[in-house]
C-alpha cells in the first residue's frame, strides 16, 4: 500500500461529510464564504491601493514610499501565516503521527513505516494549514491586485503558496519525531508548556526589536533616504518568508522569471526537509511510536492548584451547573494540548495590543487626527470580533465534541439537553465577554475620539459579536459535533469550524452594514447637522434591526444545535 | 414496598433504522424487586431497548413508564430513577474517578458528602481505593466498568439497568457484581440486564425475555422457557438455542 492509498479512508470520510449534508447549506455556505472572501479581498484592495498611493505624503514621494509600506505589510502577513502553520503543525504532528486510533493497525500490519509516515504527513498538513490558507488566501491576492499583477502571478502563486505551507509542516514534523524520541509523547504537557513560552517571548522580543512604529512615521529617521533604506530591509534575513516575500513582490511586478529564480531558496530548503523527515522517519518513527504507547498519561497533579481556584466558586451554584462546568474546565486544563493553544492565542492579543498602541495617533495632522481615531474605534469592535471568534473556534467550538462517546452518561441522566448547552453557553461566555471587554477597554485607551459615544459603541460591538458568537460556538459545535475526535484542534479544523468561522465572519459584515448608515450620519454631521424624522427614523430602525438580527443570530444556532443534541443516539 | 408494582412497562416500542425494524412491537412489564434479563444473539435488539429505556434513544414509536412516569412526558423524574452501566464504558477520560462520581453525582442532584462516602465504599469493594488519585484514561476496561457500575447507584436508583454486566470483568469481580446485582433485588430494586454469558442469566435471573429480530420470542421464569423449548431439564444455554433456531427457521424456511 502507497501513502495516497492509505489516506483514502480519511477522502471517504471527507466525501462522505459534503455527500450526506444538505444540498441548501452548502450552497448557502459556499456564497457566505464567497461574500467573506469578497469582502476581505476588496476591502483589503482599497486599503492597499490607499496605502501605495500615500496621498499625504504628496505626489512624489507618496507612491514611493506606499509601495514599500505594502511590500512591508506583505512581509508581515507572509510571516503570520508562516509561524501560525509552524507553530499548528506541531502540535498537529504529535496527534498525527502518535496519538490517532488507526496507528495501531496500521502499525500491525505489513504496510512499509515509510508509507505510514507520509500519509500522516499529507493529513497533518492538510489539517494544519486548509484554514488558515483559505482565510489568508483572499487577503494575499489583494496583493497581486493592488500591485497590479497579471493572470499568470494568479496561477504560479499558489503554487508558491503550496511549498510555503508545506516547510513548516516538515519542521514540525521533523520536530515532533525528535519530541517523540526523548520525551513520552502522552506526557507532553510539560513539553508544550515549555515550548509555547519560549516561543511567545521570543515572539514579544522579535515583535519590539522591529519597533514597526518607526516605519510608520518618518519623523524617527534622520532624512527620507534612511527611512526608505530601513523599509527595504527584511524583517528577517535568510527566512522562508522572506523569501517567499521577495519572490511574490517580483511576481506580482510581473517579473516571472527573476520570482522563480528568487524562490528558489525556498524550494531547495523544503526539498532538503522533505529528505531528512523521511529519512528521520525510517529511521526513528516506528520506535518513537510503539515508545508513546508505553506511556500513558497521569497528569493530574499539574497546575491542580489553578484547576482548583477556577472551580471553586462554582461551589454555590446548582449541582448540575456544579458538576458541568467543573468537568468543563477539568478537562480544558488536563488537555495536553491546550496551553500551546492558549499561548498562541496570547501571542495573537498580544500582537494586536501592541501593532495598535505603537501607531503614531499622535502624530497624525490634525485634519485628518478625528477621523482616523474615530474609524479605527469603530472598527475596533469588530477586530477584537475576529479575535474572540478565533478563540472561539479553538476552545469553545469543540466543546460538544469532546464530550465524546462518554456522552451517554448526560444523555441518560435528568439533566436536560438545553440545561446542559446553557451551562456551556454561560461557562464559556462569561470569560469570552471579559476578554472582549478588557481588549477593548485596553485599545481603546491609544484613541483620541471626537465623540465619546463612539467608545460606548465599539463596547456595544464587541458585546454583542461575543454573545453571537459563543451561541455559534456552541449550536454549529453541537450541529457538527464529532463525538469520536481525538483532539480539540482536529474538531477546530474540520469542516464545522470552517462553518463557524464563515457564520461568524457573516455576523460581523452584518453588524457593520447595519451600523454603517448611523456612522455615515455620525461623520457627515460634522459638516452639517441633519435633522430631521426620516434621519430618526432610519438611525432607530438601524438599532432596532441590529438588535433583531442579533438576537436571531444567538437563537437559531443554539435552537439547531439543541435539536441535533436530542436526537443525538451515541453509540 | 409493593413488590407487585411495575417498575418498567414497555408499551408498543417500535424503532426504525430506515427500512430496518430494530425493535417491531415491545411489550413488557417488570416487577419492583425483580432481576429481569434480557437475552438475544448479537443484532436482535437488545442494546436499542435498553437505550429507549435510558433516554439515550427516541422509539419510532410506543411508550415507557419508568413507575409512573411517561419517560417522554416527564423524563427528568424517569431517569432520576434509573441507573445505567453501559456495554461500553466510555467514561470521562481526563477525570479522576473520585471526581467522574462528583459529576456523576451533581446530575442526580446528589449531595457531595453522600457522594464522596457512597464513592469510597465502592472504590474500596472493587479494589480501586489506591487507584483514586489516577485518570480514569490509564484504566483497563474492567476497571472503568467498575467505575462506571459504582457511579450508576450513587443516586440510590429503583432501577438498575445494566447492559453486559461481566464483559471484561476478572472473575473475582464477575461474583462481586453478581451478588451486588442480587443484594439490589433482595432490597427492592429493580435489574434489567442483558448479557450474554447465560450462565449469568441462569444463575441471577427471575425472569428472563429472549429477543430475535427485534421480537420478543419467549418470556418466563427458567423452567417456564424449558417448557417453551420442549427440553424440560436443560440449561439455558440450550434452551435459548433451541428458542433462537426454531425462530430464525420459522423466519428463513429451508
């Protein structure tokens, strides 16, 4: 048996999930992702094609120092993508190549271990990349659009995109074999613990020794000849992004040939990893593997003590609301896996935070101060959205999943199925909306609105997204809910955590349209104050609808999701 | 204790997979105080009903009285009063079996002290005492099912339902269960079980019903299926043979 062969059942498995849904909802699914992917490419277009053109910056010196700001600003992206897949496919590899039920038949039969590894290696990679991949791709081609590219950088830079994505999943699993051999896999904890705080603070230190403000305001640079210099240095020498950086830029000037030649380092590194994971694999993987199933976790003990201090005010509440939540947050702290993902998610705040409170507000003419603020507040709300809804899809999404086949036990007790999704729904909001809160609370303090009312809306906003959100975290997790999922990352990557993200980036667009108009009203009134009832009666009907389609949003979700949850037949 | 009470009434049950009839038409009644069990080849429909009776799963049709609660109209009050062993014991993996029995115990809105003293003596009768501090996940299947069998009476139920009671048990635990399953009955409770170790049934059950093809086939006390059978004096092991080849002959005539 080859490795394709091998990943057939998984196709099956696939084919069989688009087969048996509804024809309605996934056509229905393909145009609300094909709105979010517009609205992203065209919204992230306009602000390139302003950006390149710098108009503040006049005529001659605008154009020239926009495009090197775009350039930057792919740079960056580029390098999100490239950490966020390294940084997955490491975990993903361990569950992979180690932890998944069909190993041990695998590996009792007469298939070569070579075969093996490469078919866990084709689905770790999928698993660890299709998301971020699909959700980035419609940013990067704003790109290629803004930069004027012809069709064909269209068709060669996915391919780019695919070697790309394939480095940091060989890193990874070149690292989890070499994890695997020194430490036992089931007792990884410890492991990842360590890992995520050595990459979040070496994160933290990259991030201020770019001091990225700098870049935006020529003010910091001695004459205009040293700030261009410094926007035309990489971020990072010798990196895969760079690389793919330099190679896409050239692609994207419509310079071919010279972007193939500069992808080349890129390729021969990729090749290099590909040969040496194989080889690693022959060499190491069979052992590695029968060694992680000696072990076997007893992690109890660790971190027992914060465990103990989040459940102990639940002590006051109802039994079952008691047990539920304390077996809730029980088994979040026990998963192996999970603080690498909390890291990762503080890095993601943290990067937000800090991209916001560097930007030179301050410095901004005064014509243009008002605005400016007054938007990125606005917008705030949203953006600690799309936040929340990444938390979302990491922690709260699988938590129907992982109830797994155990899920008898609720089943055939009296707790009723609604009881049990409102404990959930209460268990996991309450620290979503204070995040929510805090983060707003936090970016909103760099602002300098005209009107305060615009801070009460950007709270307003990041309300109401996170109440929407946790009600589809909670019903499209119970509607696709796996109960035979090995890992809350697999459950997050499937294709009900793409549902969930496409619904919850659809709530966002919703709630935006339906608060453009009283924006539009709150900026024009600058200028003239329009009175008058058909203006009242428009900015009411905008409240009154955000509110209805808000309420929906959190209803029907958690409605379907209840539904499926009763008649739901565990095995 | 009205020892004449029934305890379980299975009133028409029907379940349908699509085509397939998984349950055609159930009707049963079952006494307080009885050790009733259920018994059939592998497929005729034994889990299903035990399922029905749990809440687990929805009937095509029909209805089930747990006493005197409509299990569908009222099934909060229902399954206050059953204890359920799955065949599979799928428990909460990441948790302590100290703390599966405090969560356990909270759905039945059990007090934590009678949990935490109900949990101890059991841990203690199935020599798991020194094993409470470890994840359930490190445990063998037997020992989950003993946890999972020392959960399902925290609650003191009138009803124990237990599907395949001695799969992966050690032989020592197999009469443990045994004469737990006989204490229940001898203090009023109700056990339904399914199993297929016959020797089991022959040896625990008042009553024993054998199901084929989602039918009820004979229902009685032992020497009452041996007269179904015509083979007065047998074991059950070869008077439910008997009862299961005639059945299937009668349904596949050669």
């Amino acid at each position: 048996m080859n490795s394709f062969q091998l990943v057939g059942p998984a196709i099956k498995k696939l084919r069989r999930v688009f087969s048996t849904r509804n024809r309605k909802v996934l056509y229905s699914l393909l145009l609300g992702s094909l709105i979010l992917a517009g609205a992203i490419y065209y919204g992230l277009f306009r602000f390139l094609d302003y950006v390149g053109r710098a108009p503040m910056l006049g005529e001659t010196l605008g154009p020239i120092v926009g495009s090197l700001l775009v350039s930057k600003l792919l740079e960056m992206l580029l390098m999100t993508v490239f950490f966020m897949i390294l940084f997955s496919s490491v975990i993903a590899a361990l569950s992979s190549l180690f932890l998944t039920d069909e190993l041990t038949v695998l590996m009792s039969s007469p298939t070569s271990i070579g075969a093996i590894f490469r078919s866990r290696l084709i689905l770790m990679t999928v698993e660890s990349s299709w998301m971020v991949l699909i959700f980035f791709m419609p940013a990067l081609l704003a790109f290629a659009t803004a930069l004027k590219a012809n069709w064909i950088a269209y068709f060669i830079f996915p391919g780019f995109m695919f070697i790309f994505v394939l480095l940091p999943n060989l890193t990874g699993a070149i690292a989890a074999l070499l994890l695997a051999s020194f430490f036992p896999v089931r007792q990884m904890k410890k492991v990842f613990q360590f890992l995520s705080i050595l990459v979040l603070t070496g994160l933290i230190f990259f991030l201020r020794s770019l001091e990225a403000e700098k870049l935006l305001n020529p003010s910091y640079f001695k004459d205009v000849s040293q700030y261009l210099l410094s926007l035309q240095l990489p971020l990072l020498q010798y990196s895969p992004s760079t690389w793919l950086h330099q190679a896409s830029m050239t692609l994207f000037r419509n310079n071919t040939g010279e972007a193939i030649w500069q992808f080349m380092p890129l390729f021969l590194v990729t090749a290099t990893c590909f040969i040496i994971v194989n080889i690693m694999a022959l060499k190491v993987y069979r052992y590695s593997w029968q060694k992680s199933m000696e072990a076997v976790d007893n992690q109890v003990r660790s971190l027992e003590w914060v465990r103990c201090a989040i459940t102990w005010p639940f002590r006051f509440f109802k039994p079952d609301f008691r047990v539920i939540a304390s077996k809730e947050i029980t088994i979040f702290m026990r998963d192996p896996a999970i603080f690498s993902q909390i890291f990762m998610m503080a890095a993601i705040i943290f990067v937000y935070g800090y991209n916001l409170s560097i930007l030179p507000l301050k410095d901004i003419p005064t014509l243009y101060s008002g605005e400016i603020n007054d938007t990125l507040v606005f917008l705030n709300g949203p953006f600690i959205g799309f936040i929340i809804a990444s938390i979302g899809m990491r922690f709260v999404f699988p938590s129907i999943s992982m109830e797994g086949r155990a899920f008898w036990a609720v089943k055939s007790s009296p707790v009723n199925p609604r009881r049990i999704l409102q404990i959930k729904f209460i268990v996991y909001l309450v620290p979503m909306l204070l995040l929510g809160v805090i983060l707003c609370a936090v970016t909103n303090s760099v602002f300098q609105v005209s009107q305060p009312v615009l801070f009460w809306l950007s709270y307003i906003n990041v309300i109401l997204i996170t109440l929407v959100i946790t009600s589809l975290a909670i019903g499209v997790g119970a509607i696709y809910a796996d109960f035979a999922a090995d890992s809350p990352l697999k459950i997050a990557g499937s294709y009900g955590g793409f549902v969930y993200m496409i619904l919850s980036g659809l709530y966002v667009i919703n709630l935006l349209a339906l608060e453009s108009y009283p924006m539009y009203r709150f900026f024009h009134s600058r200028f003239f104050v329009v009175r008058g009832p058909t203006a009242m009666i428009l900015l009411s009907l905008s409240a009154v609808l955000l509110l209805a389609c808000t309420a929906a949003w959190i209803y029907l979700p958690f409605q379907k999701g209840l539904e499926t949850i009763e008649n739901y037949e565990p095995e | 204790m009205n020892q004449n009470e029934t305890m379980i009434r299975f009133s028409e049950i029907k379940k349908q997979y699509g085509d397939f009839s998984a349950l055609k038409s159930i009707n049963l009644d079952i006494s307080r105080g009885e050790l009733f069990g259920f018994l059939g080849p592998n497929g005729a429909g034994k889990t299903t009903l035990i399922r029905i009776l749990t809440g687990i799963i929805k009937p095509t049709s029909g209805k089930v009285f747990v006493g005197s609660f409509d299990l569908f109209a009222e099934p909060d009050k229902a399954k206050s009063m059953l204890g359920y062993v799955p065949d599979r014991p799928y428990l909460y993996e990441k948790l302590t079996p100290l703390e599966y029995f405090d969560f356990m115990g909270g759905l039945y809105n059990v007090p934590a002290e009678k949990i935490q003293q109900k949990g101890e003596e059991m841990l203690k009768i199935f020599s798991l005492w020194d094993r409470r501090h470890e994840l359930i996940e490190s445990f063998s299947h037997g020992m989950k099912q003993k946890v999972a069998m020392s959960a399902a009476i925290l609650h003191d139920p009138e009803i124990f339902v237990v599907d395949e009671p001695t799969v992966g048990l050690d032989p020592r635990s197999v009469k443990l269960a045994k004469d737990f399953f006989r204490e229940l009955a001898n203090r009023g409770k109700t056990v339904f079980l399914t199993t297929h170790t016959l020797s089991v049934a022959e040896d625990l059950c008042d009553r024993i019903a054998i199901i084929r093809n989602g039918d009820i086939v004979a229902l009685g006390n032992l020497e009452e299926l041996q007269k179904r059978a015509s083979m007065p004096g047998n074991d059950l092991e070869a008077v439910f043979l008997k009862i299961t080849e005639e059945e299937q002959a009668t349904i596949n005539p050669v």
